[in-house]
C-alpha cells in the first residue's frame, strides 16, 4: 500500500472514532517525531504490538479485502511482560471483507459497537484445516447457537459474539460501515492466525510520503525497536 493511502486512511478513522465517541489512547496521537526516545518506557507498547494497524492482507485490494484496527491493549502469550488480555478497536467497511481465518489460541468477542450490521460467516475447521461442513456451535451474547456450516451471522450494535480457537470466520459490514470492537486472550499476529488460503497479515508498504502515524508494523525499522 502506498503511504499516503494508508495516511488518508488513518485520518479518516480518526474522524470515525471521533465521530463515534471512541476516544484513543495518547499513543494514538504521537506523530513519528513524537515518540518518546527513552524506548523502554515504552516496552509495553513497542513488545505487544499496540497501536494503529491497516492491512490489506497483502493483495492490494483494501476496499474490498482489507482492515483497520487500532490495539489498545495487549500481552504476550508467555506471560513475559504485558496484561494477559487484549482489546482492539476496528473500522469494517460496507463489504470489506476480513478473509476467512481462525486462531490457534485467542479466544476473541467481536463487539458491534456502533454503526450498520456486522456480518460474520462461520465455519468450524476439519482435520486437515480445512472449511468443515460440520455445524458450527457459538455463543453470542451469552445465548448457545448451533448453525449449519458457512452460517451468517449477523450482529446489529451492542451485539458480540464469541469466537473461540479453530473456529473459521470471516466478516464485513452492511448498510453502513462498522465501529467493532475485539476483547480477547492476548493476540501475537505474528504465530496465531491461520488464514484460510494465501492472504499475509501486513501490508508492502511503498513510502510516496512521511506517515502521520507509525503502524506497529513500522515499529522495528522507524524507532529502532
Ligand atoms: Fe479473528
């Protein structure tokens, strides 16, 4: 993706979390010369990935295969530092899809905290890690649902559900785009996402302009971290 797209993209979703009342952590708002020098400050911020992060699964196509979130907490799965939970907050666009996937681990909610429908088609996964046509079992919002395999769920704002590991899920939104949130076990993006097919997790980024923002994808090479 290009810099300035991803800098129009982060300007924008700072409008939308404005818009919906969402109010971001300080880190949010450092532009890169802000960041403080003394990087151990920060060790919780730089080890466990918090901050903005806009993907395109690396196939270029954001609008229609992309996502942008912002993790406002996190740890890591070794207990070594950080909080032993997550919490993320995520714009989704009117048929933007975030491609089918499941966690090895996390055990996430996926919140619909305002704006139009969220979509969420689920299946569970076979032996070989593959789509199963099984039924699917879920609880959203403390209610049990058995559901044929590629089920759509739908949640209107307020409602969650909960995703737990190996179960294959993919969503998008409807009607109007979606602030969703994610409170889960802690979240290395790094070992515990399976995607379903070849899909990367970070964007190329192609640098036409300075960033507004840093990704915590630019952590390593812009602050040396
Ligand atoms: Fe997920």
């Amino acid at each position: 993706m290009k810099r300035s797209r991803i800098n129009a993209l982060l300007r924008d979703a700072i409008g939308f979390f404005e818009t919906h009342h969402f109010h971001l952590p300080p880190f949010a708002h450092w532009t890169p010369d802000a960041w403080p020098e003394d990087r151990d400050r920060i060790r919780d911020i730089l080890d466990h990935g918090l901050g903005w992060d806009v993907t395109d699964f690396g196939q270029g196509r954001f609008d229609e295969l992309g996502l942008l979130l912002f993790t406002l907490r996190n740890g890591s799965e070794d207990g070594k530092g950080g909080v032993p939970y997550a919490e993320k907050a995520m714009i989704v666009n009117i048929g933007q899809v975030t491609p089918t996937h499941y966690h090895w681990s996390k055990i996430e909610d996926i919140i619909n905290r305002g704006g139009g429908t969220l979509k969420i088609k689920l299946y569970a996964s076979d032996a070989q890690d593959e789509l199963s046509d099984s039924l699917v079992h879920f609880v959203a919002d403390g209610v049990r649902y058995t559901e044929p395999a590629g089920h759509v769920f739908s949640l209107a704002p307020g409602e969650s559900i909960t995703l737990t590991p190996n179960l294959y899920h993919s969503f998008w939104a409807e009607g109007e785009r979606v602030l969703a949130g994610e409170v889960s076990s802690v979240n290395d993006d790094l070992t515990d996402n399976r995607f379903h097919g070849l899909v990367g997790r970070f964007p190329d980024v192609e640098e036409d302009e300075p960033p507004i923002r840093l990704l915590v994808s630019d952590y390593e090479r812009w602050l040396n971290a």
